[in-house]
C-alpha cells in the first residue's frame, strides 16, 4: 500500500492511493472511521490498523481524485529524523579529496523534525547561505516501538520507504562535526508522496534511485551500493535508543551531489529537484529564496 497523508476539504487526514500518481486516494477517515488521522498514530496501532486500510483499498468507496488533494508530507512530525553520512560507495569516492574513507561505524546525524516539507512545495534558498545543494535518498520509516532489535529482526520493525531530500546547507555543514545545524534549516527535509508499506516495496536493497535537477541527471544509483544497510542501521541505532512508530530514517544519498562535481554547482532560487526511486515513486520540489 501506499499510505499518504494529505488536505481536502478544510481538514487534513491519511489515505491509500490508489492506482498511481494521476488516479484515486481512498479517504481513511471515511472508507474506516474507526482508524486513526495522523500517521503516526496509524502506524502504532499496528497491524489491524494495516488490514482494515487494505480493506478499505479494495472497496469501491471513499475514493478521492488524487489531482483533487494536497499531499503532504507522509509524516507531518516524525518523532525522530536521523540521518547517515558517507552511506554510499560512489559518494566516498567522490569525497576521497577531501580525505573521506570508508566508515567503519555508520555515520549519524539528525535533522530536526520542522524542517519537514511536502512534496510539490518549493523549500528556501536560506537567507544565510548559497551554498544549497540536494541530496536524493531512500528513508525507512519505522512501525514499532522498539530496542535491541537484532538486524535479522529488523525487518518486522520497518512499516515502509519513502523518499528523502536531505537538503544541505554546506558551509554551515562543515563548520562542525555534528552536521545537525546544516542539515535542519526550515524546508530542507522534503519527503513523500507517500510511504510505500515494507510488504509492497520489498527488497530495500534493490531499488534504483536517480535524481535531477532542471531534467539533468545528477544522481543514479542502487540501493544495494549502501555501505549499511537498512537492517543493519536499526540495529545499530536501536543499541542506543528507543525507536518509535513514526520515526524517519534517512539512509544516505549516491554520488553526484552539486559540492563535488567541478567546479561545484550549487542550487539556486528557481531550479527544480526530481527524484525518483522505483517501487515508490518520484518527489519532486522546486527552490525558491527564503521569505
């Protein structure tokens, strides 16, 4: 399934779309009334909760012209949004000038759960910085709460994939170790259409994914290039703390980003960033200068 949250009619709400990106959303506040609104309240009910929106998927009724709603973000505030750094191989090689090598631990950073963002609306050239650049990723989205999950258990933990854009404000990026500050200005997580569950998208380490920006392929890469794995990456930070129905995990972005091609092309008010990540979809955001 494909669970969205989305706007209509003056309330904002979770759904199932159905049929691809110009078909139908089926209404869960209508379809199964019984069900929570927000999601992430639906992904702690578990799997009845699951059952009764495949049910409603396969009812006739409750349906809504997806062009007729405003999607936004799968989750409007995740509890946590972490991140991991130096991810994938072609992006380590990419950064070996400036001293990069393979992690030995998984890199991890969090970004701040108000810098996210719906699909289709521009995030912000920020007022303190030009020195913006994209970031295209798979994100795992957790479905239980949980601790110490080993990474053969790790699997049943995972509600669903979307796509990240791990918007990076460089310089205020690599002034510090911890990265938080350059990766968290407001706009900068963009993430959506929606959350494919972990039963529909399959294999996570098989996927394609490929960015663009203004229709020119900056990014194209596999899953399977991860250096850590998404099974791996909740057992890892499942050692250290709880993790929770909601919670965000972006998993890395391939080679291609804007600092490092030569000389370095970073965003600016008016461009338009596209990723697709097959099996999910495509996100797609425009930029423009901060209000």
């Amino acid at each position: 399934m494909k669970l969205a949250t989305f706007s209509h009619s003056g309330s904002t709400r979770i759904g199932v779309a159905a049929g691809g990106a110009d078909e139908q959303l089926v209404d869960l506040a209508a379809a199964a009334p019984e069900l929570p609104t927000e999601m992430c309240a639906f992904l702690a009910a578990g799997e009845p909760a699951l059952e009764a929106a495949r049910a409603a998927l396969a009812s006739a009724g409750a349906r809504l012209p997806l062009a007729g709603v405003h999607l936004e973000a799968p989750i409007l505030r995740p509890p946590k949004i972490l991140a991991v750094g130096m991810n994938y191989r072609d992006h380590i090689e990419e950064a070996k000038a400036g001293g990069m090598k393979i992690p030995e631990h998984p890199v991890i950073f969090n970004k701040q759960s108000t810098s996210v963002h719906p699909p289709g609306e521009p995030f912000h050239l920020p007022r303190a910085s030009q020195l913006l650049d994209y970031e295209g990723e798979l994100a795992f989205v957790v479905g239980k709460r949980c601790r110490h999950v080993s990474r053969e258990g790790a699997e049943a933990v995972i509600a669903g994939y979307t796509i990240v854009n791990d918007v990076s404000v460089r310089d205020w990026q690599l002034r510090t170790p911890t990265f938080t500050m350059g990766k968290s200005f407001d706009t900068h997580c963009p993430m959506g259409p929606w959350i494919v569950t972990a039963d529909e998208f399959g294999d996570p380490h098989s996927h394609d994914l490929k960015t663009w920006v203004n229709g020119e392929l900056r990014q194209s890469s596999n899953t399977k290039n991860l250096v850590f794995d998404c099974f791996t990456l909740v057992e890892h930070l499942s050692t250290a703390f709880t993790l929770e129905p909601g919670d965000l995990v972006a998993t890395g972005t391939p080679g291609g980003v804007g600092i490092a091609m030569k000389p370095p092309r970073f965003l600016v008010a008016g461009d338009v960033v596209r990723i697709a990540i097959d099996g999910i979809g495509e996100l797609e955001n425009g930029v423009i200068a901060e209000p």
